[in-house]
C-alpha cells in the first residue's frame, strides 16, 4: 500500500500490541496504532493526529522499554493517574495557561495556531508546551493530547479549562 499511495495514513487497528508488532509496523510506514477497545472519542482523537502527521503508539507496547528507564514507572506520570476530573489538572499543578494549550493541543492545533489564539510568541507556546510535557510525564505532544483526552475532558464534551 505505502508503495502505491506513499502520502497515504496508515494506521493499525488491534485490541493489544506489543514491542514487535510496533517495530515491525513502523518498518513496514505505519503512522499509528489504536486500539478500538478504549472510549470512541480517544480513537477519534488519535486518528486526527496520525492525519495531521504525528506518530500514535500505544502506551502498553512501551511499558517494556519504559521498564529500563532511569525513572520508576510509578513516577512517570507525576502523580497524574486520578480518574477524569478537574482534581485531575491540580495534581499535576498545570497553570491555567498550560490547560488552554494542553485543550489546544487535544484538538491538533500546531503551535503556531496556539499562538495566535492566545496572542502570545511561538517562543512561549513552545516553553509551555515543553513544561506540560515535564509535569504529566509526556515525551511528546502526541502523548500529551492523549492523556488530556483519556483524563481531562469530560464525557458531557466540556473543555479542559473546566
């Protein structure tokens, strides 16, 4: 398929992965992997992002690798494993500029469109963007908006700034 349509999004759809399965997807030009198993509007989510470019991969495929980190598992997310609420954002002591980026970034929005919408330099998205990372224990953008929509947004649609 990747030969035929190079610019084509593919993602793999299957209720578990693994390390294996991953690598060998990537090697073969997936763009992601989702699970359907999970709630509708984290699929919805994920796919949005493949399409506008970035990587989705499934946390449980990297337990393994995370395993060999220097941090211990129990701290990679900072104390942010409560279940969706707003006590969720004040145990990971996001300012209310960091929640307006991190509903930001849960709708795709690149940086430079944050920007503007906040009247504030791409300098300073990219610095809060970074510390979003640091307090929820996220290596990348992709993983922040993820765990803003499996954690953060209420089920009745409300924003994270709620």
């Amino acid at each position: 398929m990747r030969e035929r349509f190079p610019q084509a999004r593919i993602v793999a759809l299957a209720d578990r992965f693994d390390l294996g399965f991953v690598r060998s997807g990537d090697e073969a030009g997936l763009n992601g992997f989702c699970s359907p198993a999970g709630a509708p509007d984290v699929l919805i989510k994920s796919l949005e992002l493949v399409m506008l470019g970035e990587t989705v991969l499934p946390f449980e495929a990297l337990r393994p690798v995370m395993g060999s980190a220097p941090q211990a598992p129990e701290q990679s997310l900072h104390g942010c494993t409560a279940e969706p609420n707003s006590s969720d954002l004040k145990a990971c002591k996001l300012s209310v500029r960091e929640r307006e980026i991190l509903a930001c970034l849960t709708q795709g929005e690149p940086n430079k469109v944050i920007a503007r919408k906040l009247d504030i330099t791409e300098a300073t998205i990219k610095v809060h963007v970074k510390a979003i990372l640091r307090k929820i224990g996220a290596s990348n953008r992709t993983q922040a908006a993820l765990w803003a929509s499996q954690r953060l947004i209420p089920r009745g649609g409300a924003s994270v700034n709620g």
